[in-house]
C-alpha cells in the first residue's frame, strides 16, 4: 500500500501547499511518492529532495517576482528563469531524479506535439523549470525533442498520475479555489521593470484577461479529469483574491492550507489509520 501526494498548480498561491504539508506532517501523514504540476512540481522537487517545512518556507519568501526573475534577451517571455534556477541549486544542488529520497514525477505541457510530458528521469531542476513555465510569463524548456512549458494546462492537479506511478491511495491538492472580485488585480505588484509591465497590462486589462484564461484552462483540466475518476482525498484551500504572482502574500496562502487540512483531518487519518493496519497485516503474514 503506497499513499501519493499530488500538488497542484498556482503560482503565488502555491504557499497553500506548505500549509497543507505542515498540516499533514502534524497528522503524520508521509507520501511514498509525489507528483507535481507547476509550483505543485518545484514544491514537490523541495519535498522529495529532503527539504523540510521551514526549508520551503525560506524558499518561497525569496519567490517575490521581481527579485527572483531576471530581464530576457529574447521575446520568449517577460522573464526568464535564470534566478529561480539558481536558487533551486543552491537549496537542493543539481540532484538527478534518481538521487531523491522521495519518488517524484512532475507535468510538462509540450507546444511541438500538444500533449503531456511526465517527467521523472534526469536531471530535477530542468524538469522542474519546465513545469513552471507559465506562458508569456517564463520562457518554455527545451527537452528531447520537445519545447516543453507549464504542465496545468493539460494536468493541473496529476493524482492519476501518482495512482499510475504506483499509489494505492492518493491525496490531491488543488490551489485554485478562488472568489475573485470583478476588476481585482494583484495585491501588491512587484516594482522594478516587471511592476511598468503589469501596471500597463492591468490598465488595459489584460492581466486579468491572461490570468483568466489560465485559471480557466486549468480548472476545466480539472473537471475533465474528476469526470473520470477522483483521488482518495482531494483538499481544495480557499485561496481568496491571491493571484498567479502574488507570492508576497505567502502568509495568506499558508493559512488556506492549513484550514483546508484541518477540515478534511477526520477524512485524513481514517485513511492514515487504513494505510497503517494495512501495512502491518501484510508485514504479519
């Protein structure tokens, strides 16, 4: 009996997957195996690598956008991920997949051929750079043949995927459980370059219309999915009004996980208990 863990999707407001993995380390609650998308994919890279709780939490109070990501020298995006790989490094050093204590498999969405990438061999950090290319946003990675970019446009939150990979049982987290207000706009914009940018987007509208279409896609992506068949578990933070790039609102988000764990918890350690009398019935015969 394995229990996976699959992350999803979101951007800024991937600090509800810390508090959910606080949560689930207090229930003692540990995956035998994790698959990620997107923020889910570098959250899940951090985990398996044997980063702990606060190690993340440093990690994701250096992902203020305008500090993390530097100026592009081509019209990829608007940024490129120079920044974030070397922070990456330098949390978790350049391990192959191989290498982690935790099995992990992270989502790519490939432009060349329009379909899912799984990634799971090789060197993390380029997998990890290709599930987070945000379109327009990061620059796509290019891989074996294939140009790969943020893998929630196809799979946002990938518990088929860990049930794939070999879980028996599987709790899935979704970040984009929002209530957005009409015309709301991220919190506290970055300054630097990127803040001209988006004060100029969002005057036109076209942050919202960007970041409309994304959670779109990724919720319908969602929905296809659930059709077909659901996790054991699927926790849903309510994630309130924190966008795609509002990672400076990381307290926020840490307690959305939190709650949304903590009404799930009876739910959670039935299956815990399950896991454990199961495991001791076969270490028994």
């Amino acid at each position: 009996m394995k229990l996976g863990l699959a992350l999803g999707g979101g951007g800024g407001r991937g600090a509800a997957l810390i508090g959910v993995l606080t949560e689930l380390h207090r229930l003692d609650v540990h995956p035998h195996l994790i698959t990620g998308t997107s923020i889910g994919g570098l959250t899940g890279a951090l985990y398996a690598a044997g980063v702990d709780i606060e190690g993340m939490s440093a990690f994701f109070r250096q992902m203020h956008v305008d500090n993390l990501f530097a100026w592009p020298k081509d019209s990829w995006s608007l940024v490129n991920n120079k920044k974030i790989e070397g922070l990456l490094e330098d949390t978790i050093g350049r391990p192959d997949f191989s290498d982690l204590e935790i099995p992990l498999a992270v989502t790519a969405t490939d432009l060349i051929n329009h379909r899912l990438v799984v990634l799971d061999e090789g060197d993390v950090i380029t997998a990890v750079l290709a599930t987070i290319a945000l379109p327009i946003i990061l620059p796509p990675v290019e891989k074996d043949g294939f140009v790969l970019v943020d893998g929630g446009l196809l799979n946002n939150v990938p518990f088929d995927i860990a049930y794939a990979r070999g879980a028996s049982h599987v709790i899935a987290i979704d970040i984009t459980k929002t209530s957005y207000e009409e015309g709301a706009k991220p919190s506290t914009p970055p300054s630097g370059r990127l803040d001209k940018i988006l004060k100029y987007t969002q005057r036109y509208g076209a942050y919202q219309v960007m970041t409309g279409v994304i959670d779109l896609i990724t919720e319908q992506s969602l929905k296809t999915r659930l059709a077909l068949s659901e996790p054991d578990i699927l926790i849903r933070p309510d994630i309130g009004t924190i966008g795609l790039l509002d990672f400076n609102r990381m307290d926020e988000g840490i307690e959305a996980g939190k709650t949304a764990v903590l009404e799930s918890e009876a739910e959670i350690i039935n299956l815990r208990n399950h896991l454990k009398q199961s495991r001791d019935q076969e270490s028994e015969r």
